[in-house]
C-alpha cells in the first residue's frame, strides 16, 4: 500500500459510513413497509426523513469543517449514527423508528461532509472519491447478500448500518486536526472566503440535486419492482441488488483506470444519458433477466459519473465548500427520491415513472455537461498567484508545477504562473556568470 493509500484509508472508512444509508435504502423503506406495517408512500416518506436530515447536517457544515476539526466532527457523527440507527433498530414504535432515522441521518450527513472535505483537500480527488465509492459499494453488496438470511422487520438493515458506524469509529484517530495544513501553498493561502467559481458551483448544485432525485427515485423502489411488477422473492431481489453493486465495482475501477482521458464533460454527459436509458429498462420490468439487466447496467454507470461529479465539484474550491454544498444538495435530491418515487409509481405506474425520470436526466444533462467544459483549464482561484506578486508567487508556482508533474491532478486545472520581471543588470550578470 502507497503511502498515499494510507493516509486517504480512514477518509475512504469515514465515506463509506455516511453514504451507506443512502445504498441500503430500498432494503431500509421495504423493511420499514413490512415490518411495520407503513403504506408503501408511509415508509418512502420515513426513508426521505432520514435523508434530508443528512442534507441538513451537510448544508449546516458547508464551511465549518475546519473551524471545527475533520477528527472530531467525524467522530460526533458516527456516534450519533450509531446512537440513531442502533435506536431505531431496538424499538417498534413508529415515532421512535422515526426519531432515530433523524438523528442517524444527521450522522451520516457529518460524516460525508467531512469527507466531502477531506476528498476536496486531496491533491487528486477523483482517485479518492473513486477509492470511496468502492468501499461503500463492496460494503453495501455484502449487506444485501447477508441481510435475507437475517430474518425479517425492520431492525436488521438499520443496525448493520450502526455496526459499520461503530467499526469505523476508531478510523477517525488518523483523521488530521484540519485539512488545511496538507494542501499545496497557493490554496490554503490564496483561498479566500468568498465562493470561487459562484455560477457553475449554483449550476452544478442544482443539476446534482435532480440527478440524485432520478437516481434514488428509482432507487427507492426498485425492491416493489422486483417483489411485484416482476414478481421475484426478497432473497432474489436481494442477489439482483448485490449483483448490481458487484458490476458498479467494475465500473468504478473503470472509471478510475479511464481518469482524464476523456475529460470530465464526456463521462457526464454520456453515462447520464446511458443511466437515462436503464431507468426505463429497470421501471418497465416483468421479469428476473429484465430486471436484472436494467438494475446492474444502471449500478455501472451510477458510480462512474457520481465519481466525477464528485471530483468536479471539489476541483471548484480547494477549501472544499462548493465540494460539501453540492454533496448536500445531492443528499436533498436522495432525500426527496423516495417520496418522488413512491408518488409517480402510485399515480403514473412503474414504466410512466420511469419515462419521467429519463426525461429529466436527459434535460440536465446538458447544463451539468456545459458546467464540466466551462470548468476545463481554468484555475481552481482566480487571479489567486498574481495578487500575491513577488518571490511567494513563484515559490507557489513553482510547488504546484513540481506537483503536478510528480501526480497528475485528475480535474484541478493548471495554476497561473506570476512573470517577475528581471532588469537589464540582473541579464548582464548572467550572461557574465555564464561566459
């Protein structure tokens, strides 16, 4: 393991416990279904709950990560994901399952915000969000396989995601005081408080919020797909689920191996409109090999352009803000995915709500497409190295050219360079120095 590898590992654990919910989720609202006896609409609108409580914690956390500290922050949110979750897991009482849910969803959303952080403080944050989007998807595929055999209610996929919180609690130790410290001089210095980069960060942080929606709509409800419109058993669906997350896993190595080859516009663009297309597959399914096709071509391409959205929006501002805002705004679309799902199935059928949701990511396709060209080749603050002038400009730029030909920085556009001008008696001694 690359020292590199080593340092990223209690960052990639802490990722992988805030996004795991949001992985469990079909599993979580069909449990909560059946286990306590919530209407199909009831249980989505418990599964949104949780998830805008994430939201929240992350937009509440957009800019405080480093005032308050990655290592505790982090450690706060596990405990109360294991507080919230392992409480909900441990009662059958409706208000208290509910109550639970919020306070688990606000420990998942402070963990991914100090991830978000932390992937955004990397000097490539397309490796590290892939490294991420790897282990949650290995942890969640293992959970799907297991959770069947565990007997039924609703505890059971809300305590695994406790047990995780716990195992990953004692990575926080080896998480930094602040990010701060590690990142490149001109950012940490340079960077100022105001929002670089304001109208693409809005436009991403818009169009992530409704490709979440479409994602985690279809999402929500793909396990009443499988249990009835395709008339597969839980145990089926669950092998369908896990298969899905396995083929993300090689979508994710090919995303990583693919890196900037082909830009970030292209992978966007393209996989949004290749996910468009298995929604509709996936929602018009009668039977186990339709099903299945739609569900693992969409959980190949789900993690590749997730993974560059990720890197595009921590390469906006190194600081990590625009990285946490559009992470939350995502988590506000997953949040509303549920209900969204369960209304439009329960008004317009499983395909009809299919047809809805390709139509929408076909549309934000393009701004979120325009957004990674706009981006392409510019610098992460502008102007940052030439209005700090003179001999820092050059040691900055100097140190950032040295690291960008020591690793390629996957989304992080090249720096200016300050000209510092040289007069002609400093040209006559070189030119004496050098005969």
């Amino acid at each position: 393991m690359s020292a590199r590898s080593r340092a990223a590992w209690p960052l990639v654990a802490v990722f992988t416990a805030g996004y795991l919910a949001a992985y469990l989720l079909p599993t979580v609202v069909g449990r909560l279904s059946a286990g306590l006896g919530l209407s199909p609409t009831e249980a989505g609108l418990v599964g949104s709950t949780l998830l805008l409580s994430s939201a929240t914690a992350g937009f509440t956390l957009a800019s405080r990560v480093e005032r308050h500290g990655p290592r505790r922050l982090a450690g706060l949110g596990l405990l109360l994901m294991i507080t919230g979750y392992g409480g909900a897991a441990l009662t059958t009482l409706v208000p208290l399952v509910v109550a639970g849910a919020v306070v688990g969803g606000l420990g998942s959303g402070t963990a991914t915000a100090v991830a978000a952080a932390g992937i955004a403080a990397q000097r490539d944050p397309h490796r590290t969000s892939t490294l991420g989007l790897l282990s949650v998807s290995a942890t969640a595929g293992a959970l799907y396989l297991t959770i069947p055999h565990l007997g039924g209610g609703h505890a059971t996929p809300l305590a695994a995601i406790a047990a995780v919180a716990a195992l990953v609690w004692p990575a926080t130790r080896r998480l930094p005081d602040a990010y701060g410290p590690g990142r490149p001089v001109e950012t940490t210095e340079a960077t100022g408080v105001r929002l670089p980069h304001r109208r693409s960060g809005t436009v991403l942080a818009a169009t992530m919020l409704c490709w979440s929606l479409a994602q985690n709509a279809l999402w929500g409800v793909s396990g009443r797909i499988g249990l009835t419109q395709a008339g597969l058993t839980e145990v089926t669906v669950g092998m369908v689920f896990a298969a899905g997350l396995g083929a993300g896993l090689l979508g994710v190595l090919g995303a990583g191996a693919l890196g900037a080859r082909l830009g970030r516009a292209v992978p966007i663009g393209a996989g949004t409109a290749v996910i468009a297309c298995c929604i509709v597959a996936s929602s018009s399914a009668r039977g186990l090999v339709s099903f299945a096709s739609g569900e693992i071509l969409w959980n190949v391409f789900y993690p590749v352009v997730l993974s560059y959205l990720i890197g595009l929006s921590a390469s906006l501002d190194p600081r990590g803000r625009w990285a946490v805002l559009a992470g939350s705004a995502s988590s506000l679309g997953v949040a509303c995915g549920p209900l969204t799902g369960s209304l439009l199935s329960e008004y317009a059928g499983y395909r009809g709500m299919g047809l809805v949701l390709c139509t929408l990511l076909l549309l934000i396709a393009a701004p979120m497409t325009a957004v990674a060209l706009h981006t392409a080749g510019r610098p992460l603050v502008p102007g940052s190295i030439r209005r700090r002038g003179g001999a820092a400009a050059a040691v900055a730029a100097g140190r950032a050219g040295a690291s960008s030909a020591l690793l390629p920085q996957i989304g992080v556009p090249e720096q200016e360079v300050a000209e510092i001008p040289i007069s002609s008696r400093a040209r006559r001694r070189r030119k004496v120095l050098a005969s």
